[in-house]
C-alpha cells in the first residue's frame, strides 16, 4: 500500500489489489478512511471522517490531481 503524500493528518495511499477499478486514491486519517475517484474527481466511499474534512481533502484532491493521476498509473501500470 504506497502511500503518494502526506498532508498533517492525511494519508494519501493506494492499494495493490485494485488496479481494475477507475484511477482512484484513498486517503486515511485519525478519524476513518474515504476514496475519491479521480476521474472525475468525486467522493467514491467515506468511513468515519467528518464532512468538514471530506471538504479538505476534496480540495487536495484537486490541488495535487495531476500527481495522483500519474502516480495510479505509474503504480498499476507500470
């Protein structure tokens, strides 16, 4: 499970086993795990953290998009 950054509390990983899935990144924090997809990008799945954070992250998401993007195809391509 690469993990692409870290941003404070946020985890911002991959998982091996899901390569037949759309480009996604899921992300880890003290309080639960969500997933975006990144194509577009839009919450795919959310445990446990807070709408506020959800709102954080989406907007790492986009800031670092381009990132994510190459390193999902860098990890289950390459």
């Amino acid at each position: 499970m690469p993990t692409i950054l870290r941003i404070g509390s946020y985890r911002f990983h991959f998982y091996s086993n899901e390569g037949n899935e759309p480009p996604h990144i899921h992300v880890r924090s003290v309080e639960g795990e969500c997933k975006f997809w990144l194509d577009p990008v839009m919450l795919a799945k959310n445990r446990g953290i807070k709408a506020q954070d959800l709102r954080i992250i989406e907007r790492l998401v986009y800031e670092y998009h381009q990132l994510l993007i190459e390193k999902y195809h860098e990890f289950h391509n390459g």
